[in-house]
C-alpha cells in the first residue's frame, strides 16, 4: 500500500510539473485553473451572504431568478473535471507528437479573413471609438474639440497610428498562419499587401513629432511612396486574386430574374465600373488612413463612408470568386442542396403558431 501510494504521489507530482511546464507553453492552461478556482470562491462568498443577514441580491441588483451559490458550485464542478482533463490530453498529444492534434488554434478558413477584410476598412471607425474613450475618461467634453491637436486624445496622439494598424496587423498574422499551414507563396504576396500600409499610418503620424523641415523633405516623399505602392498593390490583388471578373458578375443571376438582375448581369459596364471606382477609392482611402489629412471633418467622413461602399460591392465579387473555387473543386456543393431566403421564410411561418 505505501508503494502504491508513493507511485500514486509520484505521478501527481509529476503531472503538477507537466502542467507548470504548460504554462509556459500556453497561457490559457493555467488562466483556466484560475478562473475556476475564483468560481468555486465565488458561490463560497453567495453561500456565506446567504447564511447571513446581508442582502447581495438587493446589494447587486440583480434578478430574482440569478443562479445561486448550489447553481454556481454546479458549474464549478464541471470546470474542475473539464479543465485538468482537457490540459492532460494536450500534454499527452503534444508529448507523443500530435502537435496537430493539440493546437490549440484551427486553420484560418475563409469567414475567418473576409471579416479581418472588412475590419481592416473600419479602421478609422476604432481610432474614433479610441479618442471617444480616452476623451470621457478624461472628463471631455464632446465638441469640435475633440479633433484638436493636443498629445492626450488629439489629433496628435500615439494611440491614432497604433489603432489604426491593428485590424492590418491582424490579417497579416493570418496571411502567416496560412503559410505555415499550406505553404502557399501567394499568401506570402498577400501578407506584404497588408504590410504596404503599415508605413503609410506610421509616417503620416510623424508629421506631429519631427521637425516641420524634416517632414517636408524626408517624411513626406517617403509617405507618398508608401501611399502609391499600397493604393496600386491593393488595387492590383483585388482584381487580380480577391475577384474573378471573367464571367462577368454571375453573382447577378438571379433564380428568378428581375430588372434590377438583367441590369446587372452580363453587363460590360458593371466591369468597367467596378476596376474604375475601386482604383479611385483606393487612392483615396489612403487619404483616412493618414492621420495628418484629416483636419476636413466633411471631407473625412464622405471618404469613410465611400470606402464602405466599396467594401460593399467588394463583397459581391469576392464571394463570388470564392463560390467558383468551391464549383471547379472535387467536392460540389450543388446549389438545389442550399435552401433560398423565401424557402427558409416559408419553414418559419410553418412554425409559427
């Protein structure tokens, strides 16, 4: 009995330094076992309210229908045996070599960088949300002061640049992630796309921090390069790879055509005018981006919202172009397999009571 007893230690023991070990591999190994043990302490602390004469529902506001402290310990239970079971099947995989297995990331699919795609056209929406939020954090008021040019929340901040780039940064770690994963040149192509326009924020943002010479004769050729080759490069990869125009618009026929499908579909000017506007609105959306440009209010908010436009006729062709590598891939995906809108309207109303 005390052998087993000592080989029974031995494997906590060790298990115990595995997960140690983990927790450098994996953040979120031990940041579970935290979270439930602050679960567990937490339906202690309702459990102890209500043996006393303190009111926490009347303290907290909450409903009447909140889980209690039996309630909490219930999910607590569960996280005590999913989180130890859930790490140990990690190590066990990664030690015997199903890295695949065990990583904890899945591949990057396709809604995974069309929403990064559509974020990377918000980017002057989350530098605003950012000044917003530092301007009421620092008791500011909300007038046409917002835009001016202090160092805090300004138009001069750091904070401008380092928001505007994230939503970038982001697709660029995926165009990496899909390298790795398919060992695809084109992604590599692709991530230096996003890159072009990291230089484009960060010069614009200097104007405020260098010597006003140095700005004009250093600073601002370099980010009228970098303007030029992220407008042009941009331009080139949506016509070129994010479309395929060669069929001209399919995405316009419709299963039951209107005036509005025959407008459309099959329609040289659709192809002129979607290259045509998309060139324009490229250039000019670099005009958001930059921080320096943007003392025009009316001007930076009728480019913000032509850059939506763009994203949204973007999408049609995007979509499309990827609905034709599904078709001409081994696995079809019939379209009589895929219910409609007023299909799915009908099943509802059938359940309706």
């Amino acid at each position: 009995m005390e052998i087993s007893g000592h080989i029974v230690l031995s494997l906590g023991f060790q298990l115990l330094q595995d997960w140690m070990g983990f927790s450098y591999e994996n953040e979120l190994g031990p940041a579970r076992l935290v979270l439930t043990m602050m679960v567990w302490l937490w339906g202690v602390c309702l459990w102890v309210f209500s043996q006393s004469t303190i009111s926490y529902v009347k303290i907290f506001d909450i409903d009447q229908n909140h889980l209690t402290h039996r309630e909490i310990w219930k999910c607590s239970t569960w996280l005590t045996i999913i989180v130890p079971t859930s790490m140990t099947a990690y190590l066990y995989l990664y030690s015997h070599g199903e890295v695949s297995l065990a990583a904890s990331q899945p591949p990057i699919s396709f809604p995974d960088f069309f929403l990064a795609d559509i974020l990377t056209s918000m980017a002057k929406v989350f530098s605003d949300l950012e000044r917003s939020a530092c301007r009421m954090l620092h008791n500011q008021v909300a007038t046409i002061a917002w835009f001016e040019a202090d160092s805090i929340c300004g138009s001069h901040s750091v904070a401008i640049p380092l928001v505007l780039v994230i939503p970038y940064i982001w697709r660029l770690m995926q165009c990496l992630r899909q390298y790795k994963d398919t060992k695809e040149k084109t992604t590599l192509f692709n991530a230096l796309k996003y890159s072009t326009a990291v230089p484009v924020i960060f010069l614009s943002a200097l104007k405020y921090h260098v010597l006003p010479d140095r700005w004009t004769y250093v600073y601002h050729p370099l980010w009228l390069i970098s303007s030029f080759v992220n407008s042009l490069y941009s331009f080139y990869w949506d016509v070129t790879r994010d479309w395929d125009l060669s069929v001209f618009t399919r995405i316009f026929k419709f299963n039951k055509p209107t005036w509005w499908s025959d407008l459309l579909y099959g329609q040289n000017w659709v192809y002129y005018w979607v290259i045509g506007s998309n060139l324009i609105l490229r250039c000019t959306w670099t005009y958001k981006l930059s921080a320096h440009l943007r003392h025009n209010y009316l001007t930076v908010f009728t480019i913000t919202a032509l850059e939506m436009l763009r994203r949204f006729q973007w999408i049609f062709f995007r979509v499309e172009n990827e609905w034709n590598k599904i078709s001409k891939s081994s696995i079809q995906l019939p379209m009589t397999d895929i219910p409609n809108e007023d299909e799915k309207l009908v099943d509802l109303s059938d359940h309706t009571v």
